[in-house]
C-alpha cells in the first residue's frame, strides 16, 4: 500500500523468522495458498461489488479506496490467495489431513462487508472460509473468534442474520471502524474495552462473554481472525496486551476448538504493526495451534 504503509509485505516475513528461529517452520506442513473461486466469493461478497473492485485496479500506481487503504495492479492477486488459502485451510481440516491451520496471509479480510473495502481489506478471509464450511461440507454451527483490537465489522455484517454462525469479538472501544452495538450480529457475543485496559482484565472479560456462550451454541468447527495489535508496542491501538496475554488467547482457541469441533481450527492474521511483536505473537500462537 505503499513504502510507509503499517500494513507491509515484512509483516509476514518476521512471522516465518520467529518460526525459523524457533525450530518450528520446517516441522510444519505447507501448503501454496490457491486462488478463491468466482462462487466461493460471492458466498460472501455481492457481483457488483466484485466487479467494482476489478475495475478500480490501476494499471500502474495506487487507487485510493478511503484514508487508510489503497488498491496497487496485484492487490486482487494477493487478496485472492489470501482467501483461497482459508478456503483450502478449511477442507485440509474437515477432511482431516491436517489437524488445524494457520493462514499467514495478507491483505487482511475482517473489515470486509459483502459490498465495501476497508481498514486495509478488500475479501473477508475468514468469512469465506466459514461459508464454505456452511455450504460445501454441511456444517451447521460455527464460531468465529476474533481477537483483533478493531471490531471486525465485516464478519458481522456478512452473518448477522446466519443463526448457524456465532461472532465472538473481542476489541478496543472507539477505535475503527467506530461500530455501534447495532451494526453488529445479532447473535455475536462483543467484549469491547476501553484504551487502556491490560490482560488481567481481558481475560476476565473473555471467559465471563465467550465461555458460556460457546457452550450453549457447541460449534462443529472453529474460526479465529488473529489480530495482534492490542499488544502494548502497537501504536495502532491503545490496549496493553503482553506476549503472554497473546498465549493465553491461542490456549483459550485452542481449548474451544478441542473440547467442541474436534480439534477443527483454522485460524487466519488479520492485524499487527508492530513487527517485532507480531513476529514473537503470531509465531507463539503457531507454536501453540502445531503442539510443538
């Protein structure tokens, strides 16, 4: 999006650096992301929108989509991997070759609605892959875990009428993209806390809001968009989330995954500036999904 954009090519990069330097890459499985079908994006996004995106690429140069985002010639390249690797993420896991995945892509997806760009997303990942979940392999309850410091609008927008898909979001108040309550899914379960607040309060939160409520909806398969901008080294956010907090977040997934959908996990990167801490973060949260 440009050379002083936060939302840069390194930010994938330090993730497989952690990993290296931990001794995990080479221990997991790879896969080349392919690139998502014309059907499995309009599960999620209207034909005019999708025909609106391809005709704003520039030829050369950037398309300023709002403030924060902007289109270069391979951005649709990019966002269609990103979002066929969930899609093949999903069926590697419902089959059961895998056992659960992480998808370290970008452009981001969650601030995606079926009909607008935004906050840096142009195809909403996740969303993708739980319908296809939904529609290709018959589930019929899913849960999305979201842990990016901004509410993912997008994700509630899509299926906030959908009673076989449970939202639960955890975020920064008054942070983008300025979502009220009633924007969100009808059903979604928000934990929102204001500037400031640390992981002690967090977890607290978490586990009185999601706990209970992803008992009663007892989800078949799991989704988590991964955001690691609440750490306390981000700048994009004012929450002071720890390493350790980010931990005890992909235990808590890994936990509601294991106990309710089999294990079933997909969890994709959404957020994360700082590239020193998304490197620590993202790698601990693929340590922790692999067992390793």
């Amino acid at each position: 999006m440009g050379s002083f954009h936060p939302e840069c090519p390194r930010r994938l990069d330090v993730i497989n650096d952690m990993l290296l330097s931990l001794r995990v890459l080479d221990m997991l499985s790879h896969f080349d992301a392919p690139c998502v079908t014309h059907e499995q994006l309009l599960r999620v996004h209207t034909p005019e929108y999708l025909e609106w995106l391809r005709e704003s690429l520039p030829e050369n140069g950037y398309t300023i989509i709002d403030l924060d985002t902007r289109m270069n010639s391979k951005t649709l390249d990019a966002a269609e991997r990103a979002a066929g690797a969930v899609v093949l993420a999903t069926d590697q896991v419902i089959s059961g070759k895998i056992a659960n995945a992480f998808c370290n892509v970008r452009p981001p997806g969650h601030h995606a609605t079926a009909d607008t760009a935004m906050g840096f997303c142009f195809y909403n990942n996740i969303a993708i892959g739980v319908a296809h979940a939904l529609d290709a392999h018959s589930l019929e309850r899913v849960a999305v875990l979201d842990f990016d410091v901004h509410h993912g609008n997008g994700t509630d927008m899509i299926f906030k009428d959908d009673p076989r898909v449970l939202v639960c979001s955890l975020y920064q108040q008054g942070l983008f993209p300025f979502s009220e309550r009633g924007d969100h899914h009808v059903g979604g379960i928000d934990v929102a806390l204001p500037d400031g607040t640390g992981g002690t309060e967090m977890r607290q939160a978490v586990e009185a809001a999601w706990l209970p409520a992803l008992e009663k909806f007892n989800p078949q398969m799991v989704f988590v968009s991964a955001g690691f901008d609440a750490h306390a080294h981000d700048e994009m956010s004012g929450l002071m989330f720890s390493d350790a907090d980010y931990d005890w977040l992909s235990s808590l997934v890994l936990s509601v995954a294991g106990q309710y959908a089999q294990g079933r996990l997909v969890s994709s990167l959404e957020g994360g500036y700082d590239l020193d801490s998304l490197g620590r973060c993202a790698a601990a949260h693929v340590k922790k999904l692999s067992g390793l």
